[in-house]
C-alpha cells in the first residue's frame, strides 16, 4: 500500500515539473505575443528558449552529484528534467527555422553547415533526440547496459550546447559565466570522480 501510494505522489510530482517546467516558455510566448519582449522578440525569444534548455541540462546532470554529496536522492525527477530539455532545445530550433528564417531552406542549409555556434547548437540537438526517444522503461529494459553508454552522450551534448551558447551571444556577461560554470563543475566532477579508484564491494 505505502509503495503503491509513493508511485502516486512521484507520478504527481512528475507531472508537476512538466507542468511548472514550460511556464517560462508560456510565458515568453506570451511576452512576446503581446509586445513585451522589446525591439526584437524573436530573438528574444529564441534566446529564453535556448537558455532554458541549457537549464534543463544543468538540472539534469546536478541530479548524481547532489545525491552523492549531499543525500538528496532526485533521480525519479531525472527523466522529466531531461526531456524538458530536449522540448526547450526543440522549441528554439524550432523558432529558428519559422520565425527567424521563415522555413526559407536556401538560406537555414547554409547557416547551420557555415556558422560555428549554429553547427554546435544543431549538433547538440541531434544527440538529445535519441536520448528523448529512449527515455522509457521500455527502452531501458531493452537496450540494458547499452542504455547507460548511450545516455552519456549528455555530457557531450550539454557541452555542445555551452559552447553554442557562449559563441551566440559573443560577450561573456555574468550570466553566461554562472551557466558555462555550472556545465563545467557537473562534467569536472564526473571527471574527477571517474578517475578515483572506487573501492571493492564487499560481499554479503
């Protein structure tokens, strides 16, 4: 009975982050929708989306290490996390391609093979849609141990996009360091931890 009702409470929980997760995308569009973005909305709001994205990816990856350090044990929240992630990333591409160049693909072709910062971003996005796709327990149940090497491609995706991200805006302002910062203590941690021999487990 206490298990069946803490699958309730996760599941509502679960659906909770979704729920409060697209509230700044809500809002943005909404923001924009009705002239409160400034000269330039589209942009403005390409860039919120964007940056939220790499948002969701900090959060997700923050999961392991705060569990190890500090007892705060997330991972049921891990997976709504990362697929708001790919959603935000998706929502800004998606802007890209109809708000900002009109689905004019003589133009959108180019961008992304000849401009670096688009390249990564793209590229980035790329790697988190298989990692949405097998985000179920089906997929986990399947893939087994596959399904762990596969899903470290996180790391270089959220790399991608930090570097995509420091490239689009060309200015390093504070709000970029605390983000760029953040991506870069989550991948040194696990860095640092995967060199550290880790102790045999005794047997029962």
């Amino acid at each position: 009975m206490a298990a069946g009702r803490s699958a309730v409470v996760d599941n509502i929980a679960g659906w909770g982050i979704y729920v409060v997760g697209f509230i700044p995308a809500v809002s943005s569009f909404w923001l924009g929708a009705t002239g409160g973005l400034g000269a330039d909305p589209v942009r403005a709001f390409e860039q919120t989306l964007g940056l939220w994205a790499l948002r969701f990816l900090i959060l997700t990856l923050a999961i392991t290490p705060l569990r190890q350090l500090a007892g705060v044990n997330l991972l049921r929240f891990r997976r709504a996390l990362g697929l708001l992630a790919f959603w935000y990333a998706a929502m800004h591409f998606s802007v890209y391609l109809t708000l900002d160049r009109g689905l004019i693909w003589s133009t959108i072709v180019p961008d992304i093979v000849r401009r670096p910062f688009i390249t990564l971003g793209f590229a980035a996005l790329v790697l988190l849609v298989p990692l949405a796709a097998t985000s179920n327990r089906l997929s986990i149940r399947r893939l087994g141990k596959n399904w762990r090497r596969l899903h470290r491609l996180v790391y270089v995706a959220v790399s991608l996009a930090a570097v995509h991200y420091l490239l689009a805006t060309k200015v390093l302002d504070p709000t970029q360091a605390v983000h760029i910062g953040l991506v870069v203590l989550l991948l040194g941690y696990r860095l640092v931890r995967s060199l550290i021999p880790r102790p045999e487990r005794r047997a029962a």
